[in-house]
C-alpha cells in the first residue's frame, strides 16, 4: 500500500521536477580549484536563418530571438548559410580573488566569428575568423582563444556569433590559462612530434629517391607532405605559421589540399603495387580518378567553399574505395607488398570515414574521433615504411649485387683505366705543345690576317676590274655569236662543196684506174714490140751475113770476070763475045758489089734504127711501167683523198652542229657573264666585308692567344698521378 502511494507521487511530481529542471537556465560556476571544463552542457544557440540579428537584437530579447537548450554533444550543424548564435553565461563563485579565464573555440576554420562579453553593463567586441586579420585575435594561436577577467562574485554573458561556408562546428572548452598553455605544450609538443616524424619519413624517402631514382619513394613523400600540410590547414597551424596574411587562400587550401593528398596517394599505390603491369585494369581506373582529381584540384578557385570541400571528400572517399579494391585484387594475385598495403589503408580508410562522418554530425565530437584522421594516418605512414624498407633493403641488396659486379669490373679494367690516365697525361703534355705552337701560329695569324686585309682590298679592285672586263666578254661573246652563225653557214657551203669533190675525186679514181689498165695494156704491146724489134735485128744481123756472102760472092764473080776477059782476050776474036759476057759479069759483079755495099750500109742502118727501137721501146716501157704505178699511186691517194673528204664531211656537219651548239652556248654565256659581272660586283663587296671581318679576326686572334696562354698554364697543372687513377670512381 505505502509502495504503491509512494510510485503515485514520483508519477505525478516527476514530469514537474524534470520540467523545472528543463526551465532552469545552466549558468558555469567557476570555482578556484577548477582546470578546465568542457561548456557543452552550458551552450545555449540561436538559427539566424534571415541573417539580419544584431547584438542589440540579442539583448533585447525580441520574440524571434529564442535560445535553444544545450545538446548532450558538442554542436556541429555540418554545412549551412544560417548564422549561428551562442550564450553561455558564466558566474564566478567561490573565487578569492580576481582570474583570468580562457573561453576555448576549438575549430579553426570558421570564416568569421564575433565575441560578445556582456559584463558589468559593457559589452566587449572581439572580431576574429579566418577571414579576418591574425591580428585581431585576443591570442596568436590556430583556434579562437577569448580571455575573461572574473572577479569574486561576478557574473558574465558571452556570446558568440558565428556564420561560415565551412562546417560550423563549434566545440568549446574553459580553461584556466595555467591549464591551458600546460595542455596546448604538450598538445603541440605531441604534434610537432608527429610532423618531425612524417617529414623525417618525407625527407628519408626523397634520399632514397635521389639515391636509387626509386620513384615510388618520391610519390610516397609527396603524399606524406602534401597530408603534413593539409592537416595544419585544417588545425589551424598552417594558419599562424605558413600564410597568416593570406586570408583567401586560407578557406581553398582545405579543398585544394585534400584534393591533392588523395591525388598523391593514387599516384603512390600505382608506383607501390606497380599497377601498370600487374593490374592493368586498376590502372586505367586510377587514370580516369587522377584526371578528375585535378579538376577537383583546381575547383576551389572558381567554385564555392561548399561544393569544392564536399567535390574534394567525394574524390577522397573514391580514391580509397579504388584503393581498397585495388589492394584486394593485389591480394588476390599474391603480390606480395598488398598485405602491408591493406593494413595501413585500412587503418586510414577508417579514420577518414569517422571523420567524415563527425564533420556531417552523423558521430559525436570525442577525442578518440576528432583525432581519427591522425590516428589513421600515423598508423599507415608506419606500416608503409615497414613496407617500403622492406622494398628498400631488397633494392638495396640488388645494389650491393651490382656494386660487387661493378668492384670486379673496376678491378678488371683498372689497367685500361690506368693506361687511359696515363694518355691523358701524355695528351696533356702534347696540349702543352700544341698551346705553344698555337700560340706562334696565332702571332703568324695575325701578321697573315693584314697582309690578306690588304690583299682583299687589293681583290675587290681587281674584282672591279673583271667585272668591267666580264661586261667587255660579253659584247665580244655577242660577237662570236654571231661569227659562229656565219661559220655555221659556212660550213654548210663548204660541206656541199666537199661532196661536190668528193664525187669528183671519185671520177677521177675511177680515169685512173682506166689510166692504170691502159699502161698495162701498153705495156705489154711494147714488150711484143720490143720482142718484134729484138727479132728484126736478128733478120738484120743474118741479113747482113748475107750481104757478106754476096759480097764475096761478088769478088768472086770479078775475080771470075777478070779471069773470063782475061779467057776471052786470050780467044782473041772467039772470046769477044765471052769477053762481052765477061765483062757484062764484071759490071754485075760490080754493081752486086755496090749493092750489097748499099745493102750493108742499109742493113746497118736497119740495125742502128733497130737499135735505137729497141733502145726506145725499153724506155718507153719503164716510162710506162712508171706510169702504171704511178697511175696505181694516183688511184690510192684519189681513194685515200675520198675517204679523207667523207670524214671531212662528216666533219663539216659536226662542226655545223657544234657551230650552233656554241652559237647557243655563246647566248647563254653572254647571260651568264652579266651575271658574273653582277656576281663580281657584289663579291667586290663581300670582299671589302672580309677585310672588315679579317680586321675583327685579328682581334679574335688576339683574344684566342690568350686562352691558348691560359690553355698552356693548365696544361701544366693537367698532370695524373698514381693516387689520381687510385682514387678516380667507376662510373
């Protein structure tokens, strides 16, 4: 029975004290023992959704100004275009004497932020915010920092007015200022220690890249240092330290930097998991998200804060899901570096997703939450260097491998490299010789440079010269021209002529010949003749035996007659008409006498004439043997003086043709000689432009004596040693 009353009562006064409990303003007592305290429980807040409340507004308490009650977390209304209002108020109690205390907003990127403290009727305006001088805060820190001075048993109102493109998140902390430099040393203590350990790792693997040109060390330090600085972009720490003067560039370096972590770590896991021959496919998808990474890149600069931040969170969460998946099918294929990969992907695949997921108010604002992305980061960047030394120490042993080929190669061909320093050596000495020789070659130089000055201008009046004589050649080549189209014609006469004798010529071979065949002929009938003549002069010869015959004959027959008459005259009268026979014998032996005397005397001459014939006839037949020869000699040299006269002929075209050829060889010279003279009169220049250059050669020469000076003085410094060879690396 009391138990039941006793539950009827709490029923009944339980709505009304949870009610009164509701109405009851939270007011922060500060007390002297108090360090710090966490003012989200004390946070009243305002939606100023029109943007038009003052201050003033505020104060008056006007029917559209109504404080919400404190939530249970701290107050994130993620991204929005209202401005936000806060009261906290706060009563010193308990305290013995005057304190400061410090009213701690722990979120830096709030583009503009104006405090409020109600006290003592005065209120006092503080104007801070991104974009806002640094000057203007209270503190020079990354957060917002608002001092209080509270007296024994004073209150204060503070309100704050926030409006921002970024998340409005506005956790906010009271210290005492003790407290408060005592935690912000050990909190950036621990951070510098986190940034000493990420650039340490950035800076080992730009050594190494340097070292081995192992690229995946270089892209694996530009994610290391382009998440270095977005992280103190996004805490604030990039604003105190890197661009506190750059109040535009501060809002886009989130977007921007986010964009280009999740860049750089695509281009990482390509290098790491060697997507490009392993996973070919992953591949082009990773070239397909870089290309619209930069785009994202670039999008804070033309684009609002809103929709590059959200642009650039959807690049990530892409580049991760991409990641992820590229690591599951690196395992798949037993690649074996996936494994380290997915634990330290994993780790901050899940510190990006909670943070993501407090920034859009789906989780509430815990240390373990808003130190997520760290936590995530820390742990990766640490199993990927495992990974990565492990890679490297292999790297490291091929190198070993290859430095030991490289000692036995060194070895091997130390002797050759030995006898090649010691040809430099020699070669440095013939450059000391050279440098010398040169040295008086360059003095002749410069002698011959003046003479040739000389001679050149000498040449450019000569060169005037020719051109006047050219344009003479010219007239005169005109006048050939037309001399060798007379001769053409000429030569056009003389060759009809030519064949006109020739075919005389060839008449007279063939008379000749007639000639020839004639003497022949009467060659012959002079040798019958002179047989003939030989034969009459035989007749002649027994002739004139026989003429000797009558003459003794006829002696005889006187001799007969004398000795008849002498008969006769001794018959007297009987031997009278013997003796008229005897002496008629007489008178014919007398006249046989004289006419074989005749006879004889004829037959002399007969044989004299015969003689003399014969005599003739042999003559006449070596006249006409020489004749027939000669008519022989007439007949080859009439074929010989043919011949001579075709190829004469022959001669006269070609000479014909040859005449015209050079006719129009002789037009074209004469073209060509105006442009010799043109030539001429232009290279009368050049010349004049050569003496001007030999004149600077000469200079010249003067300057390249003394670099061969300087060449000979370290040519004598140019000399190799033993130690050099010794010590000379191996390339």
């Amino acid at each position: 029975m009391y138990f039941r009353t006793i539950i009827s009562i709490l029923f009944v006064c339980l709505p009304v004290i949870c009610l009164s409990a509701v109405n009851e303003e939270r007011i922060v007592r500060l007390e002297q023992q108090m360090d710090r305290l966490s003012l989200t429980p004390y946070i009243y807040w305002l939606e100023d959704s029109s943007n038009q409340l003052t201050i003033d507004d505020i104060m008056q308490e006007k029917k559209e100004v109504s404080f919400r009650p404190p939530l249970n977390q701290p107050l994130n209304f993620g991204y929005s275009s209202a401005t936000y209002w806060v009261k906290i108020k706060l009563y010193s109690d308990n305290c013995s004497e005057t304190t400061w205390w410090y009213i701690h907003l722990r979120y830096p990127l709030l583009n503009q932020v104006d405090c409020y403290i109600v006290q003592d009727s005065t209120i006092k305006h503080i104007q801070t915010g991104t974009k806002r001088p640094l000057s203007n805060r209270p503190l020079r820190h990354p957060d917002f920092v608002f001092p209080i001075k509270m007296s024994t048993n004073s209150e204060a109102t503070l309100f704050l007015k926030v409006q921002s493109s970024s998340s409005i998140q506005l956790p906010m902390v009271l210290w005492k200022p003790s407290a408060f430099y005592s935690h912000e040393i050990l909190l950036y203590l621990g951070t510098g220690c986190l940034y000493m350990f990420f650039l340490f790792i950035a800076v080992l693997n730009l050594v190494i890249f340097v070292s081995v040109r192992y690229r995946t060390c270089l892209t694996y330090a530009i994610f290391v240092i382009s998440y270095v600085i977005l992280h103190m972009s996004y805490k604030g720490l990039a604003i105190v330290w890197l661009w506190p003067q750059m109040s535009a560039w501060i809002t886009i370096s989130i977007p921007f930097f986010i964009a280009l972590t999740a860049l750089s770590t695509m281009l990482f896991t390509q290098n790491f998991l060697n997507t490009r021959e392993k996973l070919l496919h992953f591949h082009k998808a990773f070239q397909v998200l870089n290309i619209l990474c930069l785009f994202v890149l670039f999008l804070p600069f033309i684009a609002p804060y809103a929709l590059s931040i959200r642009m650039s969170f959807i690049m990530i969460l892409m580049s991760n899901i991409l990641i992820l998946f590229t690591i599951l099918a690196a395992l798949q294929r037993g690649i074996s570096q996936s494994y380290f990969f997915l634990i330290a992907w994993l780790m901050v695949i899940m510190g990006v997703i909670t943070y993501i997921m407090k920034a859009l108010g789906w989780l509430p604002s815990i240390l373990i939450i808003e130190k997520s992305v760290e936590i995530g980061y820390f742990l990766c960047t640490g199993m990927l260097g495992v990974s990565l030394f492990d890679q490297f120490q292999k790297e490291r042993r091929k190198q070993e491998n290859i430095q030991k080929q490289a000692a036995i190669e060194r070895k091997h061909h130390l002797n050759v490299q030995e006898n090649t320093m010691q040809t430099l050596d020699q070669k440095a000495k013939d450059l000391h010789e050279i440098a010398i020789n040169l040295s008086g070659q360059i003095d002749n130089l410069n002698l011959e440079s003046d003479t040739v000055a000389g001679a050149s201008e000498e040449m450019s009046a000569n060169i005037e010269t020719i051109a006047s004589a050219v344009e003479e050649l010219s007239v005169n080549i005109k006048s050939i021209s037309t001399a060798s189209d007379k001769m053409s014609q000429h030569n056009t006469s003389v060759a009809s002529a030519i064949q006109e004798l020739t075919a005389a010529m060839n008449q007279i071979s063939g008379h000749a010949q007639n000639g020839s065949d004639i003497a022949a002929k009467v060659v012959a009938m002079a040798n019958v003749a002179g047989q003939t003549m030989k034969s009459l002069g035989s007749a002649a010869d027994q002739i004139g035996s026989v003429t000797e015959v009558i003459k003794k004959i006829a002696e005889k027959t006187d001799i007969l007659a004398v000795n008849a008459a002498i008969e006769a005259a001794s018959a007297g009268e009987a031997g009278k008409g013997f003796a008229v026979v005897a002496n008629e014998i007489t008178k014919f032996s007398e006249q046989s006498a004289r006419a074989a005397e005749d006879i004889a005397t004829r037959i002399a001459g007969v044989q004299n004439q015969t003689q003399k014939a014969i005599t003739v006839i042999s003559e006449m037949q070596e006249v006409i043997e020489s004749m027939n020869q000669s008519s022989e000699s007439i007949s080859q040299a009439v074929e010989q003086q043919t011949m001579a006269l075709h190829d004469i002929s022959d001669n006269a075209s070609q000479a014909n043709i040859q005449s015209d050829e050079m006719a129009h060889m002789m037009s074209e010279m004469s073209l060509v000689s105006d442009d010799v003279s043109k030539n001429a009169i232009e290279a009368s220049k050049g010349v004049n432009d050569v003496a001007k250059s030999i004149r600077t050669l000469n200079l010249s020469g003067q300057e390249l004596l003394n670099i061969c000076q300087k060449i000979e003085m370290e040519s004598q410094n140019l000399r190799i040693g033993p130690e050099d060879i010794k010590k000379a690396p191996l390339k």
